[in-house]
C-alpha cells in the first residue's frame, strides 16, 4: 500500500475509476435522456481530476511548485462547472 502513495499509482487508479464512472453516466444519460448532461459531467470530473493531478505532482516530484498548474487549472474546471450551474 506505500508503494501505491509514494509512486503516486494510487492517483491513476482513482483517475481510472473516474474514467469508468463518466463512461457509465455518458452512457446511462444516452440511453435514459436521465442523469447528468455529459458537459456538466466533464467540467465536474474535470476539476477532481486535476486535483488528483495536483496530489499526484505533490507525491511524486521534488519541485514544490509542480502541484500548482494544476491546482490553477482546477480553479478554471471548477468555475465553468459553477458557471454552467448557476442559472438566474
């Protein structure tokens, strides 16, 4: 199990299973015309992946600047994910 959280394979694993989770929301909203309209799926797993993404830098690399494109970019998912939900 430490070897999964120093080499950071736990975050591709997480990432893995986030990637099979927005498959079967795509899926099931296809099919049903139910559930999270694919956008609003991909702007919210976007912004947890890249702070997966951040975590990961963190684990893995010497350079502590290294989480901080990502945390940047999660900021970005995050507020368009906002956007998109904050209607009038």
């Amino acid at each position: 199990m430490r070897e999964l959280f120093a080499g950071g394979r736990i975050v591709e694993l997480i990432l893995a299973l986030m990637a099979l989770e927005e498959l079967a929301l795509g899926l099931y909203h296809r099919r049903t015309g139910r559930g999270i309209a694919p956008l609003d799926l991909v702007l919210n797993l976007a912004a947890g992946a890249l702070l997966l993404l951040a975590l990961r830098a963190a684990l893995v690399d010497s350079d502590p600047l290294a989480p901080a494109p990502y945390l940047a970019a999660s900021l970005f998912a995050h507020v368009a994910d906002l956007a998109r939900r904050w209607r009038p």
